[in-house]
C-alpha cells in the first residue's frame, strides 16, 4: 500500500506552481496575432512591458494597434533575432528579458530554437501548443483583489480549465476580494498588536507566514478557554480565533464581515461559543405508491434550477430513472436524488440518431420493467427537442407519456439579455428558428423584416455561413427560377445578441451587430449553448455607444426574488401533499 504522496512510476511530475511579482519586467512576445494580444493584455494586467516581435509585413492585431499607439506597449518591426534576449530587456539584470511568448509558427525549426535559447539563458518560455517547448504555462486565473485562483491541467484541456475556473468563480460569493482585503487587516494588525511587547523585547519579529505554518501545533484551532493563562497561549489567542474564524464560517457569511466584526475580534481574546451543533441532514422522503411503468416528457428549463416548474422538480424526485439531455445543467443535474439511476444522451456530431434510439430503448426497457422513467430535456420539449416524436415513439409501445413544459430559453434568454421580443412601434412579431436543420444541413433564413424579432436557436457553430446567408445574396442550387426571386437582405447594421448559458452563473451577453457579431465572437470564444436574437429590438432597453461590441458576464436576474430561498420553498410547500382523490402532477 502506497502513500499519498507516491507517485506512479511513469507519471511526470507536477509542475510548481508560484504567484510571481513581475511589475517592471520585461516581457518579449513574438507574433502579432490574436494570441499575441493576448499575452500583451495578461503582461499589462500583472505591471510587465510587453515589447512585440513582428516583421512589418504582418497584419497587427487591432487590439494590440490600440495599445501601442497608446504606449503600452512597443513594436519591433522585425523578425526574431537572438541578441534580442540579451539586449531588449531591464538594465538592472544585465539588459536580459524576463520572459519570452512565442505565439506563432509553434511547430517550426525557429519556434524549437528560440526555445532552446532561452532554455540556456535559464529564460523562462511558453510556445503556445507546443508544451515540450514551454518552461512554464499560464493558468485560467480568476482574479478579485487580493484573491487570485489558478487552474491549470498540466496541458491536457485548456477548455476544461477554463470551465473549472468559470465553475469556482460562480461558487464563491460576490466581492469576496473585499472581504479578504478586511481579514487580511485583521491578521496584520493582530500581529503587529499582540507581538508588540515580544518586539520591544527581543528586537525580532519572525513574520514568516510559512514557518509559522509549520510550526502550527495540532492544538492550534481547538476551543478558545476564557482560562487559557499560558503566555504563548496568551499571546496566539486572538490570532487563533482569526484562524477558527476563516476555518468554520460560511463563505458567505465572510464575504460580509463588517467593521464592527473586526472590532469586536480586535477587542476580544475569548470565544464563547461552544456551539458543536451537526449539519442539517436531508429528510427521506417517502415513495408513493405510484402506477406501474410511466413515462414522462419534462423541460429543465433554461438552466438555473429555481426556473424549473413544481412539477418537474416532483418528477425529478420520484423518477426510478432519468434520461437526460446532454445540455442539462449541472446545478438541475444536482437536484436528482443519489438513489435515482441516471443516464446522459450520448449525442455529439454525427452520432446524434444513434444516441436518441438508444435513449428510446432504455426509457421502454424501463417503462416495462413497472419504472417511472423521466426523460428531462433542457428548454421546453416540443421546442426543438424531439418532444413530439418520443411521445409518438413511446404511444405506438403503449405508454402514453405525460408531459411537462419547462421555460425556453428561446423567449427567457431575451428576457435575461434585457431585450424585450415584441415591443410597440419596434417590434410586433416574434420568429423562432434553428440553425441546423435535419442532417445538419442549414435551413433557409428569413427575408429581412424591420419589425420581427428572430431568434435562433443552434445556430452559434456556423454563425458566419448563418450571416452570410441572411446579408448577401445567393442562388439556390437547382432552382431555375432563382434570377426571379427576390428577397429583402438583412442590413449590416441590424441590432443582435449572442446570449450563452442564459440563467446560469456563468451567462454571457455579447452585443453587437450582424457586421461585428461574427469578429465579436471569434475574438471572446464559444461558451455553448447560447443563441443569437435579431432585430431592432435589441436596442429597446440597451443601445451600445461605441464599441463594436459589448459583453456582459454573469447572472443576477433571481438575486433579489429568492437570494437564500431556492428550490427549499417547493420542499416546504406541500411537497408531499397530494389533494384528496387527485393524483400528483407527473
């Protein structure tokens, strides 16, 4: 039996991961593309001066234009030479760089040589997507105040690391950086209090935080006694009630700490709380007797569980078994009991019929094995999501389904972004379409109406043959008559919206134009599943002034409807209080 810290024999070793204090360096990025502007905004956001390597032939980011016009950053219009590594950098480390980015020609012998180089000059390196170049990496942060979190997976996902970092941000409460910013003024002026005579004394303060670490006794965070008389009990009391403090409260609970709160740890050195009171466990509910072999068709909604009907949180928990859309959120996923079996459609491009029939075989096994087989969909189920043809699919086998509708994201997502569907003199119809057609082939677009909202669902990943159809003009294969038909393009200058994981705490807003949107989302990246809206009345409540888009991160619709309720308030009204000679919703 191994130890924790064994490793296995053919694994490589975990990288060291540092919080380093680059203010003043020098940060020599090669490229100017996208990723170049990248690196240039991280090196400007950590206090560096980022100087940019590019022949003048090269097409300069715009971004990167913008801030070397502003003198952010410097331009050499060059290519890479190797005295730039020991000439280009600060005086006080003999004109040596600080760090090097290669964001182009990863693959290429001068990608490898510029690495070797700086490899002998001990000067660190990253060569995007090319790790066995790199001497270092740079981690998906979230960064609020004094609070930093890096996620990295050691080069196997990048996507997922961001997904993780999205996913650790929307736990955390708001403004927590404040909150660390006021306890860490607590610790300072414990310290500084508390050792003040021990100062005076000796003349020596050990403010190592990491010996005082590992010197940290086991005792250190039992219960504070009013007759504790040890002087170096004495002496630590307050600062190991700061210590019980950041252990035991709720995070939430710490992202409010008050003045007053640091006056009274300040002035106290007793705890009185003695309180050693469990966790609330979860009630068992009690199975109903319930008709043998059911099944039903029910909508999760958009994504935030407090969107879910009470109907479709009744059937979540009294299922025997869930069949789930892949696009489900986590946080509705959450909500299923840990007895309840539970299956996700295994649907991705081009096995998407074979994963629907073998959802269809599972929900029939089960249906004829007496189970209750739920099948949750994300949105609505007759709204784009093969609600019609399941229910047809399990009528022919003799189950007819019950089915619940849930909110879709195609009328809630609007609402969410702030743009209102219809609206009078803007906007008086409302059009609902897909992206992607049966097949995946791309469905005729809309003829241009000023006063229709259009909202597309499945229609992010070929947003830009999706634009191209809707703003330029084409001939339909095969038909003869094309030269004949005429119909109305959209202009360049129509209002949209790209909304993604509306409801969810990681939603985004990318405003723009049907010019811009195409650019605005190749420059922010995909976060699926998301929509587009288009129309004038996207500028109803919000009409961007200047940029040619905006993006507008996170979700607070339901902060100030239920900001402590949730879900709790269906638990506590009548969860299990059926009226007499009628039968729960299912």
């Amino acid at each position: 039996m191994r130890g924790a810290k064994d490793s296995e024999p053919n694994s490589s070793p975990s990288a060291l991961l540092t919080a380093l204090d680059v203010a003043g360096n020098v940060h020599l990025i090669i490229g100017s593309g996208p990723l170049a502007a990248a690196r240039c905004t991280k090196s400007l956001e950590v206090g560096a001066k980022p100087i940019l390597l590019a022949p003048a032939s090269n097409e300069i980011h715009y971004t990167l234009a913008q801030k070397i016009e502003n003198g952010l950053a410097k331009r050499i219009e060059r290519s890479f030479e190797e005295a730039d590594l020991t000439v280009l950098g600060r005086s006080e480390v003999d004109n040596v760089v600080d760090a090097v980015f290669v964001t182009v020609g990863s693959k290429t012998p001068e990608a490898i040589r510029i690495s070797a180089l700086c490899r002998r000059l001990r000067i660190p390196v990253n060569v995007a997507d090319a790790p066995n170049l790199c001497t270092f990496s740079l981690l998906a942060t979230h960064s609020d105040g004094p609070l930093q979190i890096g996620i990295t997976t050691s080069g196997r996902g990048c996507r997922l690391s961001s997904r993780i970092r999205r996913e650790i941000a929307a736990f955390l409460p708001p403004n927590f950086g404040s909150a660390i910013e006021r306890l860490g003024t607590i610790r300072r002026r414990i310290w500084e209090e508390d050792h003040a005579a021990e100062t005076a004394a000796s003349g020596v303060v050990d403010d190592d935080e990491e010996e005082a670490r590992k010197d940290q006794k086991h005792t250190f965070n039992k219960l504070v006694q009013t007759v504790d008389a040890d002087p170096g009990i004495a002496k630590n009391r307050r600062m190991r009630w700061l210590s019980q403090i950041c252990e035991y409260w709720p995070l939430r609970r710490l992202a409010e700490i008050s003045e007053g709160d640091i006056s009274a740890i300040l002035t106290a050195y007793t705890s009185t709380s003695t309180s050693d009171e469990p966790p609330v466990s979860a009630t068992e509910l009690k199975r109903r007797l319930r008709p043998k072999g059911r099944i039903t068709l029910a909508g999760s909604g958009p994504g935030h569980p407090d969107l879910l009907t009470r109907a479709t949180h009744h059937a979540i928990q009294n299922a025997d078994l869930i069949l789930a859309d892949k696009l489900v959120p986590a946080a509705v996923l959450d909500l299923i009991p840990r007895r309840t079996p539970v299956h996700i459609a295994r649907k991705f491009p081009g096995n998407a019929d074979a994963a629907q029939e073998e959802l269809l075989g599972m929900g029939l096994d089960a249906a004829n094995s007496g189970k209750h087989v739920l099948r949750l969909k994300q949105g609505d189920p007759y709204l784009y999501g093969r609600g019609a043809e399941e229910y047809a699919f399990f009528r022919k086998e003799g189950y007819t389904p019950g089915v619940l509708p849930g909110i879709t994201s195609a009328l809630s997502a609007p609402l969410f972004a702030g743009i209102p569907p219809t609206h009078r003199a803007v906007s008086d119809q409302v059009l609902i379409c897909t992206g992607t057609g049966r097949k995946g082939a791309a469905p005729d677009p809309p003829a241009y109406n000023k006063n229709q909202t259009i909202i597309f669902l499945m229609a992010l990943h070929r947003l830009e043959s999706l634009v191209d159809s809707l703003t330029k003009t084409s001939k339909p294969d095969g038909n003869e008559q094309a030269e004949n038909i005429t119909k109305q393009l959209w202009p360049l200058e129509t209002p949209c919206a790209v909304v993604e994981r509306a409801s969810c705490p990681d939603q985004r807003v990318i405003r723009s134009t049907l010019q811009h949107v195409c650019r605005a989302v190749e420059e922010e990246g995909s976060r699926p599943p998301g929509l587009l809206i288009l129309g004038w009345s996207c500028e109803v409540l919000y009409k961007p002034d200047g940029p040619r888009w905006i993006v507008e991160e996170g979700f607070q619709a339901l902060d100030n409807v239920s900001p402590d309720q949730g879900l709790n308030v269906i638990n506590d009204i009548g969860h299990d209080k059926v009226p007499q000679g009628r039968e729960a919703i299912t």
